[in-house]
C-alpha cells in the first residue's frame, strides 16, 4: 500500500431517550480540519441545520433540538491531522409545567424539575417566572442546574433576561445570577448547592425569545443524622446496631457534617482511600518480597 493513501474514520453517536421526552443537544469546543464534516440528524433521519464551524478555530454549534425521543451526530474526519476535538453534550426533558407565573413547591426526597415554558422549545417572549420551593423541617433543599441557554449580560447597565436564585424565604441572599458579573452565572462556577429550607428563583425573558431556557433539578435532604429507625434495611429486614449508630454520630460529630449529602460523600471518599490503602500496601508487600510492581505485571490467579 502506497504511503500516500488516507485513511477515512466515520464516527456515529446517536442518543435516545424516553418515548414522551425530547433532545437538546449542542457540540461545543470543536477544531476540525478542511477535510472534516460533522453531520447531525432527527429522530426521522432529517438533517438538523445549524451553524457552521470555520477551519482551524475552537467553536461550537447552535444548540439544536429533535423532533422526536432521539438524534444523532456523526463525524466524517481523515488522518490530515490529529488536532481534531469535538465536546458533545446532551440533556432529554419536556416542559415541566411551571412557568410563566407564580409557583409555590413542597420539596420532596424524589427529585424534581423546573423548565422554563416550552422545554425544550424557545420560551415564551416576556415571560415572568417566579418559583419558592419549601422543604419539610429539619430538611434543606439540594438543587442542580442542569441545563441554561439564555441571553447572558455582556454590560452592566443592561441586561436582557434575568435568571436568579436565591437562598431563602427572602430575595437578599441571591446564589446565582447571569447578570451580575461577581456572582456564579455559567454552570462552570456552579456545583450542587445545598441551602437552607427555601429556595427561590426568578425568570424574566425579553421580546427576542430563541432559546431553550433552563433546567432545575432539586429535591429535600436531611440536615442532622435520621434516627436508628431510619436506617432500617429493607432487604433481610434487619435494625441497624447500637455499635454502628454510635459509630454514625462519631463521624458525623467529628467532621461537623451538616446534612447526610455529606455523610454520603465522606463515607464514598474514605472508602476509596482505605481501598487505595490496600492496594498501596499490597504493591509494597510484592515489591519487597518478589521485586515485581503488581502494577506493571499479572500473573495467573493461582499464582499471585
């Protein structure tokens, strides 16, 4: 084979969701060469039309959206170069229901969604949404934005749409803001949230409305430890000891945790460290006594 022939790589990802929910899908951070075409498509096999991508940039489509509960991308690239990157993410939802208008919400243990109107169709031109979710006592509300494609402040005089949170029954503490330049307005700067028993939020759209909007997801958290009685296991129907509740306000008084989120996280986080423990200390012990790195050789179960 002649050392001038090319090689062709066809890449499909094709998404699918729940028969009564639909795709957003964008494609961001994307550098492509001459040669490289990047072809989405509906649910029916339709071409979805979008923005075009220049050669030798770092840029990204406009978000479209399927007809249907699935959609496809597909790259067409060469061996021209090996530059080539391509960032895919996609969200499935349908409208929730909530906006436009005043919402008042019981938080739950389940998880739910706020969308704006027509998700994941543009909303509606001037919309005014206002949401104030409440959680049960002694429970704090833990929020996500999932997804937010609105028109973002680029001055500080003028702002076009406004999406704020705020952290409690009144609108002082504001969380989140795309327009106020100090405070968290792209989803980069934001992680999962835990506030106190409310969680308000407000939704202003102008007269140019052509995009997706956003995606809430929230539910209610414990605050202190659950009683010995909350942790009974269904499965063999057993009570948790005394020993191991004692343990549980141990740890929890110890590192100060404040919600049983938290709880979870450090327990996740130490059972991997003790894990990496073992296989440290079984490295050392096959170090020391064969000179073999058990991370570098393997050998027959019997044999290790």
């Amino acid at each position: 084979m002649s050392s001038d022939t090319e090689w062709s790589t066809t890449c499909v990802w094709k998404f699918n969701t729940e028969a009564d929910l639909r795709i957003v899908l964008g494609v961001t951070d994307i550098t492509k060469d001459a040669t490289d075409t990047i072809t989405l498509r509906d649910s029916n096999g339709d071409i979805l039309p979008t923005t075009s991508v220049a050669v030798g940039t770092r840029e990204g489509f406009k978000i479209v959206t399927s007809t249907g509960n699935s959609i496809s991308i597909q790259l067409d690239t060469d061996d021209s170069s090996n530059d080539e990157e391509i960032y895919i993410y996609v969200i499935s939802g349908v409208d929730s229901g909530t906006c436009p208008g005043n919402s008042k919400i019981s938080a739950t243990d389940e998880y739910q969604i706020i969308t704006s109107s027509n998700f994941p169709d543009n909303y509606n031109e001037m919309e005014v949404c206002t949401v104030s979710i409440t959680a049960d006592e002694n429970k704090v509300i833990s929020y996500e934005i999932l997804f937010k494609h609105i028109q973002d402040s680029t001055d500080f005089d003028e702002c076009g749409e406004i999406f704020e949170v705020f952290d409690g029954s009144t609108l002082e503490n504001r969380i989140f803001d795309t327009c106020n330049s100090f405070l968290p307005g792209r989803l980069s700067k934001l992680k999962t949230t835990s506030v106190g028993r409310t969680l308000d939020l407000r939704f202003v759209s102008s007269n140019r409305a052509e995009r997706s909007g956003f995606v809430l997801l929230f539910k209610q958290e414990e605050k202190c430890l659950p009683r010995k009685s909350a942790f009974h296991n269904n499965i063999d129907d057993r009570e948790l000891s005394e020993a191991d509740y004692y343990h549980t306000q141990l740890v929890w008084k110890t590192f100060e945790t404040s919600r049983l989120g938290d709880y979870h996280d450090l327990f996740m986080e130490t059972d991997v460290i003790r894990l990496a423990d073992v296989f440290e200390n079984f490295s050392n012990i096959c170090l020391r006594i064969y000179g073999l790195n058990p991370a570098q050789f393997y050998t027959a179960p019997g044999l290790a």
